[in-house]
C-alpha cells in the first residue's frame, strides 16, 4: 500500500488503531480510510470485520433507526460505511453473513410492518441485498426459497423505490444472472409473486405505488424469463389488470399505469415509462409478437375505456396561454388514445373489427380537432389514422374514409384554421383567450402529414385513389394550397447554404453522407505540406530551437506520408469543385501560381526514406526574389533575423513547384551528401541538391538562391560567396554606426549559413576579412563623425 513505502508516508491511521488495546467497531467506522484499506484488502481488518459479533452490528446499523438524541455521526455517518463494507464484495465478509440464517434474518427484518420506513435506511437494505444477490446468488436464493414469506413483506413496501429494484432483480430481469443461476431462481416462476403485484392496483391509492407497480410489471413483459412473462400476458391475469382499471373508486393513477402495462405487453419494445435497467437483455423476434389471447382479452374492456373519452365542461377549467381548456384532455384520456394506437399496430384482426364496432377511430379524430394544441393527442391520432390506411382489412379503411370523413375533416380544418369561439350549444373543450388576436390551430402541420401519405398511398391503393378524385374540393385545395405548401416548407431545397448533398432522407447522420466520398489523398497531402512549406501556419517550437542541433523529426518534419495520414483520418466532406480546405484544388498557390499550377501538384514519394527530402524545380525568376523586412519570432543569435521570401503574399512571386523541405538545423560539421542524387539540407531548411544531369552551374545557383534570402535587396543579386568584405565596407559609408553594425552581423549570418562543403579554414578566413572591414568601417565612421 502506499503509505506503507518507506520514506513516502507515514502509517495507515488504520493500522494506529488496530494497533491500540481495546478499540472498537466504531472507531475504525469514525476512521475515513477505512474503505480504502477494505478494498486493499488488510489482513488484520478484514480479520477483524469477518468475527460474526461485528458482522451483526454492522447489520444493525443498517436496519434500526437511531434515537433522536444521538450523534448525527451514528445517524448518517456510521450506517453508510456499514453499507459500503459489505458493498465491497469481500468474500469472508459475505461468507459470514449469508451462511448464518440468524443474520440473514436480521437483516431482513427491516421488512417486518411498522409505521414508516426510514428511504436512506432502505436504500442501504437494497444495496446489500441486491449484492448478495449477485454474488451469493445460490446460497441468497435458497434462503428466500425457504422464507417465502420475505416476498409478501417486499411487496407490501414496493412503493419504495430501493425495495422494487430489488424485486425487479428476484423475478429474475438481470438476464446474465438468470442465465448463469437458472436452476437456483427458476422456483420464482411457480410463486403467486407477479399477482401479488397486479393486485397492488387494487389495494393502495398511492400514485408511487401505482407507478412502481406498472414498471415492475412493465419490465417482467420486455425482460424476464418466458415464465414469467408468459404468466403475465394471460387472459386471467390481464382481466385482473383491466379489472382493477374500470373500477369507480380507484384514482385515475391506476388507469395510467395499468394501460402502460397493457401497451408493454401488445408492443414489448415501446418504453411507456421512460428509461429502464435494461440489464444487458437483448430482445428477441419472438418477444415482439404479443399472444392473440392477450389481445382477445383487452378487447372486452375496450368499450369501458372509450366510455371515458367523453369530455364534459364540470370537470375543471384549465387556463392557457391560447385561452381555457375546459376541461383540460388529461393524462387518462391520453392514454387511452395511446392504448388505441398501440391495438391497431399489432394487426390483430379481432381487434380492427371491434374498433369498427365500437368507432374508436371516429372518437379519436373528433378529439384530434377538439384540442388543436395538443401535439402528444395529435401524434398517437396520426398513427392511428396510419395504421388504417396501411391496414390489409378493406373494411377499416372504408370506415376511416367514408364513416369516419377523414378528408371532409382535414378539408374543414384547413378551410377554417383559425380558433374561434364555438356556438353556445356545442361544447367547445378549446376556447380561445378573450380580448386577444385569435390563433391559428396548432395541427396543421399534422394534416399536411397525413394528407401527404394519402397522395402517397394513392398511387398503389385505388380505393384511396377514388375517394380523392371524388371529392372535388380535394383537387383544388391541392393544386392550390398542399402543393405550394410542400415545395415552401421542403428544406432541402432552400437556397440558403444548406448542403446540396442532403437531398437523400433516409441519411441518419451527417457523417453518412462523407462515406461515399473518394478523394485524391495524394493531392490533399500535398496541400497539407504546402502550407507547412509557404509559412501559412506558424511554427511556435521556432523560437526554442533555433540554436539546437538535434530535434526530434515529429517536431520539424511534416512530409507528404504524414500528411496522408493526416487526411486520411479526417471523415470530411465538401463538393469537388470547391475550393476549401478538403479538396483537390492548388489552393496554396497564391494568384499568379493558381493557373500554372493546376492540375500539376507533385504526388506522394514512392519508397523514399524519411531523411530523404524532395524538392521541385526552381524557377529562375524566383530565385532572386527577397526581402529585406525581418519577421517576428524569428531571431539568430546575433538577434538579426532573416524572411522568408514568399512569407509576403503582397510581393509579386514566380511560379515555384512544390518543394518537401525538411526544416532542421545541422550541425556545422555537417558534410555534403556521398549520393549525388540526395538532396543536402543545410540550416533553416536550405537546400542544395545534386542531380544528374545537371550542369554544376545549375547545382550552383540552386544552392545560392537558398542561401540569397538573408541578403538585403541591393545585394540580391549576387550569392552569398560572392559578396566580400570590401564591398560591404564601401556601402556602408554613407550609412551610420548602426547600420555598420547590422552589416557586420548580415555578413557573420551569411557566413554561418555558407553550404556545408566550405571548409572550417575558409570559414575562419572569411570571418577575420569581415570583422577587420567592420573595425575599419567603424573606424571611418568615426573620422567623418
């Protein structure tokens, strides 16, 4: 352990108290290493906590409730690290305590009936229980096999959050748990456990209670054994579900919920209660097919259900921002419209029938136009209404049209599409704000929906087809009106910037649509190296290394390879002929190179070696192009600095090809290379480069053009090895002291920055000529000062 390193930390404070004679239980519990030497496993603690008296107290710290005039250390303090010490998952610990029935008993005596139960005492029940659950599992399951009594006592507290999540986990929706201890969790399923739970609807008014009971339920029917679920989709068990549902006297909490269990059981994959522990289980085909007595026994109940859509203005007033509702739709009447949904998907036949009979579909719709602003009620109606005209059985798709009036009632919708305050003898559920500026209903854009799936289904339905064709008020509102409004409210084709590479819908995200592209890497690496070799981006390990020999080639080399790795890695996309970052245009070049360059970009090195550096040819015309302005951040050590000639776009250039510099400092005693064919580097990425097939005249101004960018303009025109002393000196005689100076320091640069082939003797003999011109210049100065 690391305290426990000699000459790092002192002793554990553990260890100080396990050290001392007489300590107890609750000064290692006061103590806040503790966990941490747990979970480091300490011999002589863990020796400690395993003794079956401490085992019990931590129990008990668990369980029983503190009196009121205790520390608060004992209240909160010391029942948390009782928790986290089994939560450790410590073998002996967990060995000591499911193996003795006294203790387990102890612990699940929290269960027995009092008053109330203490929520934080609880969670800390949960979490030890749910850990011996998963790593006692057998001898756990075989405790509870024996005590069945426990499952009454924690389903009369499921209204406890902590205690559902341990049920949820005994009926066996921990899939990899099941799966591994099948055999030792199997005997639930022969329990009355899941009616016990149904029944819960029945006996208690508390929306919690409801609430933990649906989701319970809700995930037996998604996740847990065939048994269980099986039990659950029965006729029997579902009557009981929908019998506790229609009665009076129950609150409407009971209805939500126990529809959202009806809608789990018809369609497993919908999440009807929000997001659940999943627990690892992957769903099956076999599960999403409900059983069609499960069907068959919700449609009795249907009728009682449809019965409660009827609205009435005695129930409430509900004020808005639009005006009243009056009364307000309600999470019960949405449900039920939901429940309605969620039938007609399943494609039951029995089903279609008795929604014909009864004219579910018509009530629906009437609600769908009753309350313009409520676009969850909107959504579940459109499913409906889609599910009749995807539906195989003709008779529902007549009702739909023809009793139902659903083109009548998108026509009348659309023609008066403002809200307005109803006659007095119709009941109006939505009425608009008095005094203020009416608004326009809110499912408009619902209808165009709908409308537009008619128009689709018609080409391939010639019943849908006839319906539209005969009622002539249909032809015109689409020429007019649908048409117009589809080409307005189609995003894909507004002239506003929006990527022309959207058009296809069925993308799921923005990076589909880069799949497909293909691009020249070799051309954008190019790009890429260009940059780097201009000075359009700014090297900020310049400055720290100008005096240093050695660096490493990933600080200072970015040669076309990495350049493709670079690319390669990037998912981006834009149209061929742009001109952006990402493309195969020269887009380096500046004005006057674009036209020459296009089309003539060099191509990646086959098989060259990483020191190999790759230059194209140099023009004669930007040879002799400098510029005499120092940058910044680019300091010599005689504090002159030197530019880049083309770090100035403003300046006019000549085409230059593109050069694979490899921008290092060497050494002076850097020798030319023994390959003619090699290109030589020479300091801050001057190159001479010897070709075959070159004349040395060539070879020669190549290596002066390099070197003529530290020169001034009045001496561009002469190499660096030409420029001698004396001619210095005579040019700085109209000039001052200061620039005598600069000169003297312009000369030292130039002979530092000779090429490598110069021997130390000449370079020694050129410094002495340039410092005795200076001191004679200087000297001169002086006089005519």
């Amino acid at each position: 352990m690391f305290w426990r390193m000699a000459g790092l930390s002192t002793a554990s404070a553990v260890e100080a108290i396990l050290d001392r004679d007489g300590f107890t239980l609750e000064d290692l519990l006061d103590e806040d290493e503790l966990i941490q030497e747990c979970k480091a496993l300490n011999g002589r603690l863990l020796n400690f906590l395993r003794e079956r008296v401490q085992v019990e107290q931590l129990i008990r710290y668990i369980i029983e409730e503190p009196p009121e005039d205790v520390e608060k250390k004992r209240t909160f303090k010391f029942p948390f690290i009782a928790c986290e010490i089994f939560t450790c998952e410590i073998e002996m610990i967990l060995k000591t305590l499911v193996e003795d029935e006294e203790l387990m008993l102890l612990l699940f005596s929290f269960l027995e009936a009092k008053e109330t139960h203490n929520s934080l005492l609880a969670g800390y029940f949960s979490k030890v229980v749910i850990c011996l659950l998963v790593r006692k599992t057998i001898p756990f399951m075989q405790f509870i096999k024996d005590h069945q009594e426990i499952l009454k006592q924690l389903v009369d507290l499921i209204g406890i959050t902590s205690i559902m999540e341990v049920v949820k986990r005994l009926v066996g929706t921990d899939e990899h748990l099941y799966a591994n201890y099948t055999s030792a969790m199997q005997w639930v399923e022969d329990t009355d456990i899941l009616e016990m739970i149904v029944d819960k609807f029945g006996s208690s008014d508390c929306p919690e209670v409801h609430a933990n009971v649906a989701e319970i339920l809700c995930t037996v029917a998604r996740y847990a054994p065939p048994g269980l679920a099986t039990k659950l989709s029965s006729p029997s068990c579902t009557g009981r579900l929908l019998k506790h549902t229609l009665e009076d006297s129950r609150p409407k909490s009971v209805l939500v919920n126990s529809l959202s269990v009806c809608i789990s059981l018809l369609d497993p994959k919908r999440f009807t209660l929000g997001t659940y522990p999943i627990y690892g289980r992957q769903l099956t085909l076999g599960n999403m097919v409900p059983n069609p007595e499960t069907v068959e026994g919700m449609l009795g109940s249907l009728g009682d259900l449809l019965v409660l859509l009827n609205v009435s203005s005695s129930e409430g007033v509900l004020l808005t921002t639009y005006g009243k509702l009056q009364p307000p739709l309600g999470k019960h009447r949405l449900k039920v419209v939901e429940f309605i949904s969620v039938l007609l998907t399943v494609g039951s036949e029995a089903a279609e029938k008795e929604v014909i009979r009864l004219g579910a579909v018509k009530r629906v719709l009437d609600l769908f136009f009753e309350y313009p602003y409520n676009n969850f009620l909107h959504h579940h109606v459109e499913n409906v209404i889609l599910s009749c005209l995807e539906s195989k059985n003709s008779q529902l798709l007549d009702h739909l049209l023809s009793e139902c009036n659903l083109i009548g009632s998108i026509l009348e919708a659309e023609k008066d599409s403002i809200l307005t305050a109803a006659d007095s003898d119709k009941l109006q559920p939505t009425v608009p704000a008095e005094g203020r500026k009416p608004l326009r209903i809110g499912n408009i854009g619902h209808l165009t929906r709908i409308s537009n799936k008619l128009l689709q289904l018609a080409n391939s339905n010639a019943e849908i087809q006839s319906h539209l064709q005969e009622n002539s008020k249909w032809v015109d509102w689409h020429t007019d009106v649908l048409s117009k409004r589809n080409t307005l409210e189609n995003v894909y084709s507004w002239a506003c910037g929006r990527p022309s590479s959207l058009h296809d819908r069925n993308r799921d995200s923005d990076d589909d649509d880069y799949h497909d592209r293909d691009y020249d890497v070799a051309a954008l690496a190019n790009n890429l190296s260009q940059a780097f070799r201009f000075g359009m981006y700014s090297n900020d390990d310049m400055e720290e290394t100008q005096g240093s020999v050695e660096r490493d080639d990933e600080d200072v080399y970015f040669d076309d390879e990495s350049a493709e790795v670079v690319i390669s890695s990037l998912r981006l996309g834009d149209d061929q002929e742009s001109s952006s970052l990402f493309t195969n245009s020269n887009w380096f070049a500046f004005d006057d190179e674009k036209t020459a360059n296009e089309g003539s970009m060099a191509s990646p090195r086959p098989n060259a070696d990483d020191d190999d550096v790759v230059i194209g040819e140099a023009d004669e015309d930007f040879k002799d192009t400098v510029d005499s302005s120092p940058p910044v951040g680019m300091e010599t050590e005689d504090s002159t600095t030197t530019k880049n000639p083309s770090e100035n776009p403003s300046e006019p250039e000549a085409e230059k090809s593109a050069a694979w510099v490899e921008w290092r400092e060497t050494s002076e005693s850097t020798g030319p290379s023994s390959n003619p064919d090699e290109a030589t580097t020479l300091p801050n990425g001057e190159v001479k480069i010897d070709k075959e097939g070159v004349g040395d005249d060539t070879d020669k101004k190549s290596a002066e053009d390099s070197a003529t960018g530290a020169c001034s303009d009045e001496t561009a025109e002469k190499s660096p090895d030409a420029a001698s002393g004396d001619e210095i000196a005579e040019k700085l005689k109209d000039s001052g002291p200061d620039a005598s100076e600069v000169a003297a320091a312009e000369s030292h640069e130039n002979a530092q920055s000779s090429e490598p082939a110069i021997t130390q003797e000449t370079k020694k003999s050129q410094e002495a000529d340039v410092a005795a011109e200076t001191e004679e210049a200087v000297k001169e100065e002086e006089k005519v000062v």
